[in-house]
C-alpha cells in the first residue's frame, strides 16, 4: 500500500501532466512549431506517464480496499468466536438478557471477566455485546451489520492475548 505522502504527490502529479496537456493543446500553431522543433511537446510521452500515474493510484485503492474487507473479515470472526466460546460457559437468565461469563484473572486484576450479554427479544439483538473487564475498568464491542465497533483496539488485545487459554483458533 502507498503511503499518504506518496499518494498526495502521485496525484498532484497527475493533476499536473492533464494540466501541461490541456495547454498544449491550446497553444497557437506558432509556438507549436517552435516547440516541436526542439521536441518539446513530447505527447505521447506524458499521456503515458500520465496513464501510468493513474494505475498505480488504482491499483492502490483496489489493496486499500481489499486489505479493509480482510481486516472486517478478520474482526467478525473473532467477534464470532468469542461469542461462540462464551455462549458455552456459565448463563445467567435475567428478565431481558442471558448473560454468558468466564472469569479469567489477570495479573493486574484477579477479578477480570469476560461477558456476552445477549438480548432475548429478536428484535434486541443489534444491542448484544461482549464487555471485558473487571470492577473498575471494562470495555465493550459490539457487532453492527459487518462491522466491530466499540473498544475495538482494546477488546481484540485481549482475545488476541487470551486465544491460546480460551482455545480459540488462529486467526491469520
């Protein structure tokens, strides 16, 4: 993938090439003739560095969106099997919600749980999420359409960190 940078650039240089281009076309059949006695209006040239340019700045954005689809891909499942693994632990039935649990104590808190909370009604399930954490300080995700969102950064350290111990698969 190209860095920003490096693409601001491609594109002010493409803007440039269309620019030098449209002049040239524009320019009296006098100067015309003194330029190309000098073979400076070079054309054909620069309509393909201009083409060039352009591909490249495509092809960028097509990895771009690629490497975003996979990095989704890769959040579901995740998500999905966090969810798959807590749904097989200790349930709590509330009026509204199950709540699945494990306790996995950490080093800086002995009190860390991991908890799925799950909307009976149907029609709840978009407000389902998964809340790590203790007493004092937790996080949460939750899944919406085919996005994570919430402590996303926070929440997958901790399943990335813990997927040995719960036996999750390897995510590549």
């Amino acid at each position: 993938m190209i860095e920003n940078k490096d693409k601001k650039l491609l594109e002010i240089m493409a803007d440039s090439l269309e620019k030098y281009l449209k002049a040239s076309g524009s320019i009296s059949n006098h100067v015309f003739g003194k330029l190309s006695k000098y073979n400076g209006l070079l054309w054909s040239e620069l309509e393909d560095q201009k083409k060039i340019i352009e591909k490249i700045l495509s092809e960028d954005n097509e990895e771009s969106k690629e490497e975003n689809e996979q990095k989704e891909n890769a959040q579901l499942k995740l998500y999905n099997d966090m969810v798959e693994y807590l749904k097989k632990q200790k349930c709590v039935e509330l009026q509204w919600v199950k709540i699945y649990s494990v306790k996995l104590p950490q080093q800086d808190s002995k009190d860390f749980e991991i908890k799925y909370y799950e909307h009976k009604d149907p029609y709840a399930a978009h407000k389902n999420y998964i809340l790590f954490g203790d007493t004092t300080k937790n996080y949460s995700i939750r899944k919406e359409k085919n996005d994570v969102t919430g402590d996303t950064e926070k929440c997958f350290d901790y399943i990335l960190n813990l997927r040995e111990k719960l036996g999750l698969e390897q995510i590549s």
